[in-house]
C-alpha cells in the first residue's frame, strides 16, 4: 500500500464538491437512468469494464473505492482533514492484484516506486481538477 500526503488551498467541500459532480453522473450514466444517487458505503456501478463499490463515504471527510476488472485490482481512499492552510488530503492506494510473494525484492521495490510515482501524479491531478472547478 502506498500513501501519500499533500496540503492544498482548498477545503474540503470543494474537494468533495468536484468528487460528487464526477460521480454522480458516472453512476446515472452506469445504471442507465436518471434516478437520484446517494454516495454511501455499499454504492455499487460499472464503469469501463470495472466493478466499482464504495468502501468509504462520508462527504468533508473520506472517499474510498474498490476497482476490480479481469487484469486487476485497486483500492483507494482519500481522507481530508480542513485546517487553517486549506485542506490536507491523504491518498492512499493499493492493488491488491500485485502478489508480492510471486516477484523478487527488487521487482517488488521498482513496482513500489512506480507505485508512490503514480499516487502523487494522482493526488495532484486531483487537487489541479478541484481548483480549475473552484475557479470556473
């Protein structure tokens, strides 16, 4: 598992804000009406040959998420914590799919690499989003 933890100029509510107007779409579009959603743990959909189910939900606090496709499979979560500077948000995400048992130390020690590399392009792509929301 890797985590990974950043401070940004917003807060929270904007964080969530931007997570629910990519979601919640996604979910109607996924389930093939326009019914309301509700984000709770337990949510279920499909996405792209994914199946996706919320672990986590509890709005300015925690989003997480269970990926599973036939190659893989990911689970993510970011938790948000407002103060003073904005927010500060740590990712953390693990697949499960890499059974470090089956590779070398030094595979498995490239693979965290690329891992911690991918986390924060993430995290940041995920905070770059939110403040173009926030300004548009």
């Amino acid at each position: 598992m890797i985590t990974i933890t950043k401070q940004f100029n917003f807060k929270a509510k904007d964080f969530f804000d931007y997570l629910e107007e990519q979601l919640i779409p996604a979910i109607k579009k996924a389930r093939g009406n326009d019914m309301p959603v509700t984000l709770a743990k337990g949510t279920k959909y499909e996405v792209d040959d994914a199946q996706v189910e919320l672990t986590d939900y509890e709005r300015n606090k925690v989003y997480g998420a269970h990926f599973k496709t036939d190659r893989m499979e990911l689970v993510i979560k970011y938790v948000t914590e407002d103060n003073d500077q904005g927010v500060k948000i740590t990712f953390s995400e693990d697949m499960l799919s890499f059974d470090r048992e089956k590779h070398g130390k030094l595979q498995t020690m490239f693979y965290n690499f690329q891992l911690k590399m991918g986390a924060k392009k993430e995290l940041r792509r995920m905070g770059d989003n939110v403040l173009a929301n926030i300004a548009a």
